[in-house]
C-alpha cells in the first residue's frame, strides 16, 4: 500500500474518531447525568453536570480532528494553499477550544483555579 493512501487511510480513522467521541461522549454524558438525577430525585439540578460533560466531548473530538486535518494536509498535500486552508480550520478550532474551555470552567486556561 503506497504511503499516500496510509495517510489518507489515518486521517479517516481519526476523524471517525473524532465524530465518535462526539455524539458517544454527548450521549454517554447525558445518560450518566440524567439516571444520577432520576435516583437522586432531582433531575433539575443535573443541567449544569451534563453541559460539563458534554463539553469535555466536544473539546476532546475537536482536538482529534484537528489532528486529522493536520495529517490530511500536510502528509498528503503539503502545498501553500492547503497549509493556508489548514490554518485556518485549525484556527477556528482552537477559539472554539478557549470558548469551550471559558464557558466550561468559568476562567482563561492560563488562569489559575479559584477554590
């Protein structure tokens, strides 16, 4: 198997991947929160425990299909044009990182913890 098709072959794999701890991280995350909150007898209160979860699913597949982006383009296709695109897309995925991140923990990654 030439190495152009391995590399294609990986980046598949890892965007598969990604979408998988996607929507198995979400829905994982709100069975676990929504059966803690039916025994607890208050489901109410179990919003804020799923959107963290959910969260940290969403983070985690970003960074594996940042990951696919960055074999696609630059083991595949190394040219100026690709590399513009991939920086871009990885761009985007980073500041949708940090807002996740902020909206998640309520501070900067950089930022230490207040307890």
């Amino acid at each position: 198997m030439p190495f152009h098709e391995v590399v294609q072959w990986a980046a598949i794999a890892l965007e598969a991947c990604g979408v998988a701890v996607i929507v198995l991280g979400s829905v994982l995350a709100a069975l676990v929160s929504i059966t803690a909150g039916l025994r607890a007898g208050n489901l109410g209160s179990r919003y804020r425990e799923i959107r963290q979860r959910v969260g940290r699913s969403i983070l985690l597949g970003l960074e594996i299909l940042v990951g696919a982006d960055i074999i696609r383009t630059v083991a595949e296709q190394p040219t100026l044009g690709s590399v513009a695109i991939l920086a871009g897309i990885v761009l985007i995925r980073t500041f949708l990182s940090f807002t996740l991140e902020v909206e998640l923990e309520g501070r900067w990654p950089w930022q230490r913890r207040t307890e």
